[in-house]
C-alpha cells in the first residue's frame, strides 16, 4: 500500500496540488483533507501546504489554527506523527503553538519570490532525515511574513537541541540566525518557509526540494509501520 | 449590560518593526522633523455583553490575547467604556 500523505486545504490554500503531485512523483499518495473536518482519516503524515489562509486576515495562521482539523492535526503531532508546514503552513504551526516563535514581516517589508540557497543544518527531523548536514539546496521562496522571530531563550534551545533544520545561505528576509525551518523536540513536526514542491523537477528549475520529501515519505513509511 | 472595547495591538518593545521604521525615514522628506520612535500597530474596536464591567474586561482581554495578539511578539492594551 502507498504511503498516505494527508495534505490540508483551508479556504484560500492554494499550493496543495503542487504538494500532492511532488508526492505522488515520489511514489506516496496524496490525500486532500479540508480543514473543516474534526479527522484525518488513514494518512501516515500531515502537510499543511502554502497560500492565505482564511485570507491570511488579521495574521497569517491566526484563523487557520481554530480550524476544525486542527485538533487532530495536534493530536496526530503529540502521537510522534510526521507533520510538515510549508509557508503558510509554518505560519500556522506557529500560531498553533506546535512550533515555538513567530513569522514577522520581511525585514525590508519586500515581498519575496525567488529561488533561496539553503543549508541542511541538521538531519534530526522527519523532513531532513535523508540530507545530510551541510548540503546546499536551492528552493524557491514565495512570502511577505518569513522573518523568523523567537525569544532569545527559544533561541538557545533550537540552536542547543539541534532544530535548525534549515538556513539561508543569504537571509533574504532577516530571519534571525538565518532559520528557514525548524522542528520540534522530537523532529516529526517540522516547519519551513521555501517551497520543496516547487523544486521537484528539472523542468521548473530545481529537484533540491525531492531529497526534503523523499526524507518526509520515509518518516510516514516508518512511522506507518511502527 | 454592554460595553465598547477598543484593542491596540503592537509589537513588543525590542521587535523589530520594519513598518514603523519605513514611516520613520519618510517623515523628514515629508517636512515632519523631530518625529522619533514610530512604531505601527492595529486597532480592533468591538461591543461585549457582560454582567458588570470585571466580567466584560476578562473576556475582552482574552479574546485580545487568544486571537488579536500574538503573544510571542505582541502586545494588547484595553479600553472599556459602558454603552
């Protein structure tokens, strides 16, 4: 049976496709769950994809994460699954409290859409666990609000617990420690601000973002069996 | 009984305000000098229903800080007027 990756749509998500296809390419199986449902169904790992969530008012991820699914989605990360927020998705893994800190504006108030290089800066995560430290990658970049921002204390601990997974190489947007991704205590929730599923073919330009969710397949494929 | 709340929400002290400090350096091509330490924020006004003005202001005061602030790098400030 195909690993089952359940990929979360709110009202004004509009990267799911992008996801669902990068997943299928890989040999997974992409399953679309709308945010207005209470469960998850039989997925082995849960994507919240990019876009504007609830239209991104008030603050991205601040509606989204009274969405119905949320509760499960919660449930589902306390249970050790593979959870991965992508953009928007970060966002709202933020606001939701399952990744500490927050996405502030751009530090030049631009926004940005162009390729980033990145570093795997830690393999400890179910979304790096097939990189390996150092590795540079180029993903694209699509966002207004990706400036990393947490508490210095937070800071310390991330940098102490090894869950940096990801750093620019030139922090376009003034992320502190140039974070563009971490996780969380036990690596199976992970959030990021570039786009793996947009570099997943040499035909738009880069297959950097393959190794991410090809790392992201094996974690539901383990976690699956275990 | 019900009153109006008004709900400021601004970054806290020592973040980065990227708005803030974009009206600032337009200011003196503006012919505005001596202006310093802009910082940008929202407002959110509402009406609560509530028995007595302790209960209004503990339920404003959460909705502020569950949903219109984002604690880890906001802050709220409240005002409360019977209508």
């Amino acid at each position: 049976m195909p690993t089952r990756i359940g990929v979360v749509v709110f009202p004004g998500t509009n990267c799911e496709h992008d996801v669902v296809h990068a997943v299928e390419a890989l040999g997974g199986q992409g399953e679309l769950l709308w945010h207005g449902d209470t469960h998850l169904g039989l997925v082995d790992a849960v994507v919240l994809p990019g876009g504007f969530a609830h239209g991104d008012y008030l603050r991205p991820g601040a509606l989204a994460r009274f969405s119905p699914i949320m509760d499960a989605v919660s449930q589902f990360a306390a249970a050790g699954g593979p959870v991965v927020g992508i953009c928007n998705g970060f966002q709202i893994l933020t606001e939701a409290g399952l990744l500490p800190g927050a996405l502030q504006k751009n530090g030049r108030l631009r926004f940005l859409c162009q390729p980033s290089r990145l570093t795997v800066t830690s393999t400890a995560s179910v979304l790096t666990r097939q990189a390996s430290i150092g590795q540079e990658l180029s993903i694209p970049i699509n966002h207004f609000s990706g400036n990393y921002t947490c508490d210095p204390t937070t800071l310390r601990s991330l940098q102490d617990a090894d869950r940096i997974v990801l750093r620019y190489a030139d922090n376009p947007n003034g992320s502190v420690d140039a974070i563009a991704g971490i996780a969380n205590e036990g690596g199976n929730v992970v959030g990021l601000m570039p786009h793996p599923e947009r570099a997943a073919s040499a035909l738009t330009g880069s297959e950097d973002g393959l190794v991410l969710l090809g790392s992201l397949l094996d974690a539901a494929r383990a976690s699956a069996a275990a | 009984m019900r009153f109006q709340a008004r709900v400021e929400v601004q970054l806290r002290p020592g973040i980065a305000d990227p708005e803030g400090a974009t009206i600032e350096r337009a200011l003196p091509a503006l012919g505005f000098d001596g202006v310093a330490h802009v910082r940008a924020g929202r407002s959110f006004s509402f009406e609560v229903d509530a028995d007595d003005e302790g209960a209004a202001r503990q339920k404003a005061a959460e909705l502020a800080d569950r949903l219109l602030a984002n604690p880890v790098i906001e802050q709220s400030h409240l005002e409360l007027e019977a209508i």
